[in-house]
C-alpha cells in the first residue's frame, strides 16, 4: 500500500510540474496590449558611471512607424567618441509581433538577418574583415532580441509580475540561436523624472545574451508606458538612459 501511494504521489508531482512549467512569451504565446502600441519618436540620454561620476557617452533615438501589416524600428546611436553613427533597423508582424527583419551596422560590424522558414542573412566582422553568411533553423516560436526591450512596454505589467521571454539572438562571441529573457520581478514605484513626481512600473529583467549575468531594470510609465529610465548593471559596472524630456 505504501508503495503504491509513493508511485501516486510521484506520479501526481511530475504531472504538477509539467502543467505548471511556465511556457514562454512568444508570438504564439502572446499576452501583448496591442492597443498602446503607436507610431512615435523618442531620444535618451546614455551616461555611464566612473566612481561617482555620471558621464554622457552618447544618445540613443527611436523611430516607431506603426502599419497595418508591420511595425518598423529604427534605433540611431550617436556616440561622443565616434564620429560614426550606430543604426539598427527591426521589422516585426503588427498582429503578434513575430520578426521579419533586423539589420545592424556599427563601427565593428554589420549585420542583416532575414526571418522565415529560415533565418538568413550574414555578419561582418569588420575587424577581421571576416563576412559569415547565415542559415539557422528554428522549431520553436521567438521574438527578434532587438524587439524584447520594446515589448516589455506593452505586457499586462502588474506588482509581482514575472515571465520569461523566447528570442532569437545571433552574436558570435556570445550566443547564437533562441534563448530566453526572463522578467524577474515587477514593482509599481514613484520616482522623480524631470522634477516631476512619476509613477512607473520597475521591471527588473536578464537574458542569456550575457549568461544572465547583466541586469537591465527599466522604469515605465503606468500612464503613457514610455519608458522613461534604464539601468544596467554588468560585472560592476553600471550605465543609464534617461528619456530626454519631450
């Protein structure tokens, strides 16, 4: 009789933890608020910090054209120090947000994938001056890992609330394939913004891209899910975006 309740019992824990398994986000699995997702242009600050020093390094603008088919991204990094400019363009579906294309051009590389049955494409490597063409598979459904960032603004973002996220990344010195993104944890806070008290959803989160050893936290707007500060800590260092006030 023991035995036959421990065979029950194990039996009914491993149905337990597969059914409670979080399955996640994904353009099949997606909990999106499509309704704030607008056509809009943003810019923010970038600074990092040196002891206790806050130095702006650069700018960060963001173009969101919104259509009825796709959502164009168009993100233009200006750097202090680089008389070159950083752009990097993501298309992904209106509907469910699945990728489409994601092109990326800096000072080190170039980069253009185009998502489908395949995902195709190639990378630069402008040092080495070594070009690799691209041909990778998928079974499993993803968002484009340039997109994540955005998509955290339009989640059903509530206390507590945390979820992991499947995206496609293609860095060579780091990881190539899908990977998550993981929502750790969720706080509705006030901060000052602009001399302004703001209330803002604090979304803590980490990928795979940095073996979840980077942790970006982003503040959002309740009201207008913008967001409105960035911060990222990684192996002791830290930087921060602000919005530049609009």
């Amino acid at each position: 009789m023991k035995k036959t309740l421990y065979i029950l019992l194990f039996t009914f824990s491993v149905s337990f933890n597969v059914f409670s398994q979080e399955i996640p986000l994904s353009p099949l699995n997606n909990t999106v608020s499509k309704n704030i997702i607008k056509s809009e242009t943003s810019e923010m600050n970038w600074f990092m910090f040196q002891d206790t020093l806050k130095v702006q390094i650069g700018k960060v603008k963001t173009e969101i054209q919104k259509g009825k088919e796709n959502i164009y991204i168009i993100t233009t990094v200006h750097m202090k120090q680089s008389p070159t400019k950083w752009i990097d363009s993501t298309v992904v579906g209106t509907l469910n947000f699945e990728p489409k294309y994601h092109s990326s051009y800096n000072q080190q590389r170039d980069m253009v994938l185009k998502f489908g049955e395949k995902i195709t494409g190639y990378y630069l490597d402008k040092q080495t001056e070594t070009k690799t063409e691209i041909s990778e598979k998928s079974k499993t459904s993803f968002f484009d890992s340039n997109f994540y960032p955005q998509l955290l603004r339009f989640l059903p973002l509530q206390e507590g609330y945390s979820n992991t996220i499947s995206i496609f990344d293609y860095n060579p010195t780091a990881k190539i394939g899908v990977i998550k993104a993981t929502i750790k944890n969720t706080k509705e806070i006030t901060i000052n913004f602009n001399e302004t008290k703001k209330k803002v959803w604090k979304v803590e989160t980490t990928d795979e891209i940095s073996n979840n050893s980077a942790i970006s936290t982003y503040y959002i707007d309740t009201s207008t899910r913008k967001i409105l500060r960035q911060e990222i800590d990684f192996g002791g260092r830290k930087m921060l975006m602000e919005l530049v006030k609009q």
